[in-house]
C-alpha cells in the first residue's frame, strides 16, 4: 500500500499533542487517549504506550465501527486502541462539528469530577466551552459503551464534560484546538477550586454568558 501523506501528517500532529500533554501532566503515565477525524475513519492513540515513547506508526486506525483498518504500517506495529475507543467514536458520531476529542486526567478539573461537581460560570472564559457550564457526566465503569453514551448525553453540544471518578473529556474542530479547550478547561477547573478554598464563589448568569458567547462568536475569540 502506499503511504498517505495526509495520514501520517494527522498521525504526526497527533502525537505532538499527546506530548504536549504529558509534559503539561494533564495525564500520567499511559493514560488519557486522544483521537482525530480523518476521510475514511478516526485516527486514535494506542493502549499502553507511553507518551514519550509514542511514534506515529504506533497510532491505531479504526473505521467508524470500531473496525481496526489495514495500514501503510501495519507489519511494523501491532498497536491497539486505547480503552476509551467507544468514547470518541461515540462523540465524532453524534457531533459532525467535532474532528478532535481529547480525554484526560488533569489534576484541579479530575479533583472536581471526584467530587461529580460541574465547573459553573465563575469567569466569562468558560464560554469557549459553547455553555454556561462544564457538567459533570455520571459516573460509568472506564473502556464501555455505557460510558460513551452518558458523556454524549451530558455534554450535548457543549465542547467540554467532566467524567465523574475519572477526568475529563473535549471536543473541539481540529487537534490544536482540543489541546488549547484542554488547557482553558483546567484553568477554569484550578480557579473554581483555589475560591472555593477560600470562599463563595458567584457565577455569572445565564444572560450575561450568552452575550459573551455571542461575543466570542463574533470576534473569532477562542477554540471556535
């Protein structure tokens, strides 16, 4: 088979993002999984390789079923997809307007999604989230479809979820973007956290937050 360029250029941007992560320690050793949209299926990281260690010949290819697809490397790596592979499938199903899905554990957004608390509208940059909230799906075994299905309901068209006892989970147009909905998420995750350690934090009301999002919209402002 000859290679796709445009195959490796997703699956080489695809491990630039995972590294970003680990150095950012928005997962630790092998966990969290990342996934992107690709014409003929879904590019998704392997299970239980080290972000470090990763190379682009490493990513899983699976069709929209969940069907491991033959590729350009397929001798050289014997790769399967991580756990969560029913959790991106399920969100890039439900959602055409999402081509990225992250899923990880970083520490102030996983800190609230133990205590299956949502993220409220404490600044006005939680509106890049396209909601007035970050919710916090209901707690499901890791790896199932049950998981899947809960997310995609809780996060409806919103671009971020908490996963209860678990971490949490963007989606976003492209892989640039989830990464930057990540680190945006988690701050709001570490801003809510430090107020309420040392008060009662308010939360902006729904009016205000939709004229921000309106405003968002207009001014190109943040992972669109």
């Amino acid at each position: 088979m000859l290679i796709n360029e445009q195959n490796v250029a997703y699956r080489r941007r695809l491990v630039k993002v995972c590294q970003k992560m680990h150095i950012n320690h928005f997962v630790r050793g092998t966990s969290g999984n990342v996934s992107v949209r690709i014409p003929d299926g879904v590019l998704v990281t392997p299970s239980g390789i080290r972000y470090e260690e990763m190379k682009p010949s490493d990513i899983v290819h699976l069709d929209m079923e969940g069907n491991i697809c033959c590729n350009e490397w397929i001798a050289e790596s014997k790769t399967t997809p991580t756990s969560e592979w029913h959790l991106h499938l399920a969100i890039l199903t439900a959602r055409p307007d999402v081509n990225a899905v992250i899923h990880s554990h970083p520490r102030f957004a996983t800190t609230i999604a133990v205590l299956e608390q949502e993220i409220p509208a404490i600044h006005y940059m939680l509106g890049i989230v396209n909601g007035n909230k970050v919710p916090c799906a209901p707690y499901r075994t890791f790896g199932t479809k049950e998981l899947s299905d809960v997310v995609v309901e809780t996060m409806g068209d919103r671009r971020a979820c908490l996963l209860a006892h678990h971490g949490m989970v963007v989606a976003a147009s492209d892989l640039w973007q989830a990464f930057d909905m990540t680190i945006q998420v988690e701050a709001m995750a570490e801003l809510y956290w430090r107020s309420c350690a040392i008060g009662d934090p308010k939360s902006l009301d729904d009016e205000e937050m939709n004229r921000v999002r309106a405003k968002f919209k207009t001014m190109n402002y943040g992972p669109q």
